[in-house]
C-alpha cells in the first residue's frame, strides 16, 4: 500500500486537483508540498494537529514538507470559516507567534539540509509594491469567480472588507513564489482553504504555463459537524504552559464513542491492521481504545513520560490505579479570606474557570463537585482545614485539579 491509499483509507483526503498525478507526485516521493500556518496566537492548537501528522507521514514516505509560517498573510487575516474580521496583530506579535510556531514543529517534522525546509511568507510577501503586484498577477484573477468562493461566503452576509479579500491573492502568491524559487509542485491544507488553493494552481498555470497540485485534508470535526480542538469554547493548545499535558490527555480520552476510532485513523501512526482490529470494539473497550488515542497523542506533543503521568493521574483519579500526580493548585494563606475560600475563587484559581461568572453558571447548572459531591450552593467555602487535606475539584467529565493549601 502506497502512501497515498494509506490516507485515503485513514480517511484524510477531502478534495484533490488531479488524482493520478498526486498519487503517484507521494506515491514515488517526488512531492514538495508545503502547509502554510498563520501566527495568529504564541502555540498551536490541536486543530493544527491533523496538518503536522500528515507533513509528518509525507515525510517519512521519502517526500520534503515546506513548513510555511504566515508572517506576511498573518498581517491581512484569512477569513475562511469566520464571520468577522480577526484581530489585527502587530509585526512583533507575529514575530514572537512565528517563533513559538517553530519550536513547537520541531518535535513533529525533521529540518535540514535535504529534509524539511522553515520559510516565512514574510520575507518576500512584506517587500512587495503593490502596483507592481497587481500589474504582475492583478489580471489573473476573476473578482466574479473570487465572490463565488466559499472561503468569502460566511464573511459577505456581515461584509467582506477589502483588506481580507486581498488574502486569497496573497496565498495564491506564495504557492507561485515557492513553486520558482524551491521547486515546490503541491500546496496542502484544511478543507476550508479549497478555493485560495486554487487561486495558486490557476496563477502557476497562467503565469507560467505549469501544473501545480492542491489537496485538501478532511476537517476533524465531531458527530455533530463541530471543530474538534476545543474544550468549553476554549483551544486545546500544544504548549504545556496553555494546556497542561494531563488536561491534553484528558481531552482525547474523552471523547465522544462515536469520535474515537475516526480520531485514531486521522491522527495517530498505529498500523492500519491494529485500528480495523480495534474498530470491533464495543462496551468497556470502546474506553480502552479512547485510553491509547490520549497516551498517542500526549505522547506526541509532550513526550512518554508526560504521557505516562496523565494515564496514571486519571487512573488515580477515577479509581483505577495509584500513584498518580492529580494536577495540583497551591494556595496560600494570602487567598483566604477569613480562614477561608469561596467555591468560586477555587474554580478561578484552579484555572477550571476563566471567571467567577462563569464558575457561577457552571455550579447552577450542576457541573462541579468537591471531593465527588456536587456543589449546589454558589457561597459554599472550604476551611483552611479543608483545603490542607486538599479538595478535588471536578467541573464537567474533562477538567479536574486538587487545590491543597500550602
């Protein structure tokens, strides 16, 4: 089985430009394709996950990934699935973002001479003039066919500005630009980016005579067709210090029955053999198999050992096993106000809640307990005797933390 059946049957490819051509470009590993990522926040999310497992199989089926961080794209805003106009960031902030990008791909793909090549849009993209821009590429492009795309629709019923339509031009630009200057022949990317990828095989083809190739991957979204990567409206972020590895771990184990199996095709490199084996399970197993999807993919992002101590802390914590490190909050006396803390400052200083409006509705609407009896009443407060034998609190099924008090 070549690299490309092993995506299809993974259940990866969405949409593809020519379908003979593309097999056989990764089949040989002949492709330099490359995944653009705009720095839009200082970590990536696990809805970036799905594009760095795939750079990571191309890679390892003998083809060379070109990591493109969007510090020059980042500066417009892709309004592709949105329906308002993203925060503008300065060029520090996205400077800082593109570094923390970086980072953070290492521990997925291998840069080199000869293996995977880090480029930043910015480098050519912010040095253009943009008379000379639009006499070069302007006619190209149909304003008729750009309205029609489906990366602009969600964006006209509110107003498209001017400064994000000139985003599917820029994409396009890149894709022509890494095809003249590094050879690059396939632009990947989500499900969502199918027109702006086109934009750049239409621009390649009118600008210089050439075939280029677009695939989309399949969006990871759950049963009900909502974004997977995202917990009580919050990210699922890759850094450890926005997302600690336990509550990553915790996120995949729990997810819904139906999610679980499509996520272990999609996102982990267990053998194709083992995941049919294990898509018979029912019952109890269905909990093992969301057990190794977690361990899997913490152990990805943050390493064995991380993972090891997540598995063994929610083990510990829903009584199946010993040993394990609960995340922990420490307080001291200076957060206690007569010898004592509220419920909701625990929820916001455990980091369970963003606020105490929201702990308020979290406790109304049943969703914590204490040591494992719920919590009803929003003035409900813990001793400091209380809190030094410590307090596990719990809100909802996927976010726990013991507050003890030091």
């Amino acid at each position: 089985m070549g690299i490309y059946e092993e995506l299809v049957e993974r259940g990866l490819i969405a949409q593809v430009t020519n379908e003979e051509e593309i097999r056989k470009l990764i089949n040989d590993g002949k492709a330099v394709f490359y995944i653009g990522f705009d720095c839009t926040a200082d970590s990536l999310t696990a809805g970036h996950f799905m594009a760095l497992t795939l750079m990571k199989r191309l890679q390892m089926a003998g083809n060379r990934p070109i990591a493109l961080i969007g510090g020059g794209t980042t500066m417009i805003g892709d309004p592709s699935g949105r329906t308002d106009m993203r925060k503008m960031l300065t060029r520090e902030d996205i400077e800082h973002n593109a570094e923390c990008f970086k980072r953070q791909m290492e521990r997925f793909i291998e840069f080199g001479d000869g293996k995977a090549m880090m480029l930043n849009n910015a480098d050519w993209l912010l040095g253009l003039n943009y008379v000379d821009m639009l006499r070069e590429v302007g006619a190209c492009f149909s304003v008729n066919n750009m309205l029609r795309a489906e990366c602009y629709k969600q964006r006209m019923e509110k107003g498209l500005s001017f400064l994000e339509f000139n985003y599917m031009i820029m994409q396009s630009y890149d894709f022509y630009y890494l095809f003249q200057h590094y050879d690059c022949n396939m632009q990947f990317g989500g499900d969502d980016q199918w027109s702006n990828m086109l934009g750049g095989t239409e621009l390649i083809r009118r600008k210089l005579g050439k075939d280029a190739h677009a695939m989309t991957i399949t969006l990871l979204t759950d049963s009900n067709g909502k974004k997977m990567g995202k917990t009580a409206g919050n990210a699922v972020w890759l850094d450890p210090n926005k997302t600690s590895p336990y509550d990553f771990y915790q996120y995949w184990r729990n997810v819904d029955d139906a999610d679980v199996m499509k996520c272990i095709r999609m996102l982990t490199f267990l053998p194709l053999e083992q995941i049919r084996e294990m898509e018979s399970w029912d019952g109890s197993r269905i909990n093992r198999a969301k057990e190794i999807l977690a361990y899997e993919l913490t152990s990805m992002v943050h390493g064995e050992e991380e993972a090891r101590k997540a598995e063994t802390s929610a083990k510990a914590l829903f009584g199946g096993g010993e040993g394990g490190e609960i995340p922990t909050t420490v307080l001291s006396e200076c957060d206690l106000t007569d010898g004592a803390a509220d419920i909701m400052t625990l929820l916001v200083k455990s980091e369970l809640c963003p606020s105490k409006s929201d702990a308020r509705r979290n406790i109304q609407q049943g969703g914590v307990t204490a040591n494992d009896v719920k919590i009803t009443d929003i003035s409900r407060s813990f001793s400091a005797d209380e809190l030094r034998a410590g307090v596990i609190l719990k809100r909802g099924k996927k976010s726990f933390r013991k507050v003890v008090l030091s």
